[in-house]
C-alpha cells in the first residue's frame, strides 16, 4: 500500500473522514504530540520515489511497514521528511513483509533530529476488540483521521476476541501509519496492506493492521527499548 510518485491511486472511507477537520468527536487529549511524532518515509530509486508513514517511538526509533521495500533493489536513497525537513536514514531492524510487516528506522545521524521533546510511544496492553473506535495517524498526509477495528478481521487471541483491520480502503502512502486506540491514546497496530473480500450482498473493504502483540514481539527480538 505505498505511494509512487508517479502516480497515486485514492481509495476512500467507508463511514469515515480521512482529512484532519474541526469534528469535535475527533479530538483527543495528545492530539498535537501525535501529529508531531509522524514522519514520511521516501524510497527513492532513480526517478521513482516511494512513499509511505512511520511514526516515532522514541527520540532515537520510527516505526514504519516492512513492505514499502517490496520489489526495492539495492542502491536506493533512504529518506524521512519530518517537520517540514528532509533527513537521510536508514533501515534498523525489518522482516519480511509476508511474515510481519514491520520495519525499525533510524535518522543519520540520529542525533540531527528528535521526536517532540519528551515523547515516548506508549504501547497498548491489550488488543483491538472487533469496531472499537481509533485513531490512524499519517505522516505521508500529516493527518490524523478516524475509523475503527473490522469485524470482519476477527481472531482469536489467549482466549479473547480481537480484530488485525480497519474498515475501508486508505490512500495510497499510508502505510506504514500507526494506529491509536481512542479510548487509551496508545498505540493498537501499524497500518499493513489493504484487503477486499465478498459477500452475497456487496464488497467487503479493510485495510490489515500489525496488532500490537506482534510489535511488542518485534521490538524484543530486535532490542529495541522505548
């Protein structure tokens, strides 16, 4: 679900907004911590740039998707514009997109930039339950927009119920953003790729998320400490 620069596809919302707007139901205690902590990811390959979203877990880490480096041979140009700046990078930590789609960034040097002062991502003790309401936040689009947890991406999970999508298609270059809980403003899951399923009545559109398990799963493999 990356963004190429030469072209970009739009899928919509079903039942919610994507642009950042005065809905006082979309509002949250951390709003402007947030939209601070989102960076977009370029992935520059000659005349061809792939974009996606990462968010800062700490003042030295971004969290970002794995598979925005689909089909990327070697010898690109690595870069996150945060703030308005453009900062070289490179990759920490990744996996394969078709085991876990995530992937670590670090700024070079990482000590050129820094998260808001103070920042530190606080993870989610618990999973997404199945049309729980959250947060998507977007540094390829710089905006934090609303949806909520699909009931058609149940699993179960240690004896309890949990969802791994959001309802509706995003835009192109969303990827990679990451996804809060409303009701706890922690972060639930990274914004994976997108699906489509049928039933007997209409099309069935979500968008996979990696929950938070596998990231807490990710981060301890790799040592990565926020």
């Amino acid at each position: 679900m990356k963004n190429t620069a030469i072209f970009c596809t739009i899928f919509t919302l079903s039942g919610c907004t994507f642009s950042t707007h005065n809905d006082s139901n979309l509002t949250f205690e951390g709003t402007s911590d947030l939209s601070n902590a989102i960076v977009r990811v370029d992935i520059q390959e000659g005349n061809v740039t792939s974009s996606g979203s990462g968010t800062w877990l700490n003042d030295k880490y971004i969290i970002t998707a794995a598979h925005l480096w689909n089909g990327v041979k070697p010898g690109y140009k690595l870069t996150v514009r945060y703030l308005s700046h453009v900062y070289p990078a490179k990759i920490y930590a990744i996996e394969n997109p078709s085991n876990l789609d995530l992937a670590v960034l670090v700024v070079e040097p990482n000590n050129i930039i820094k998260s808001p002062e103070g920042w530190r991502v606080k993870l989610c003790d618990s999973m997404l339950s199945p049309a729980e309401p959250v947060w998507v936040a977007s540094g390829m689009y710089n905006s934090i927009s609303g949806s909520y947890a699909s009931p058609d991406s149940i699993f179960l999970y240690k004896g309890r119920t949990g969802s791994h999508g959001l309802t509706g298609y995003y835009k192109e270059g969303v990827s990679g953003s990451s996804v809060f809980m409303r009701s706890e403003n922690c972060m639930a899951g990274i914004v994976s790729m997108k699906d489509k399923s049928f039933d007997m009545i209409s099309d069935v559109y979500k968008t996979d998320i990696v929950t938070v398990d596998m990231i807490r799963k990710f981060l301890h493999e790799n040592k990565i400490i926020i």
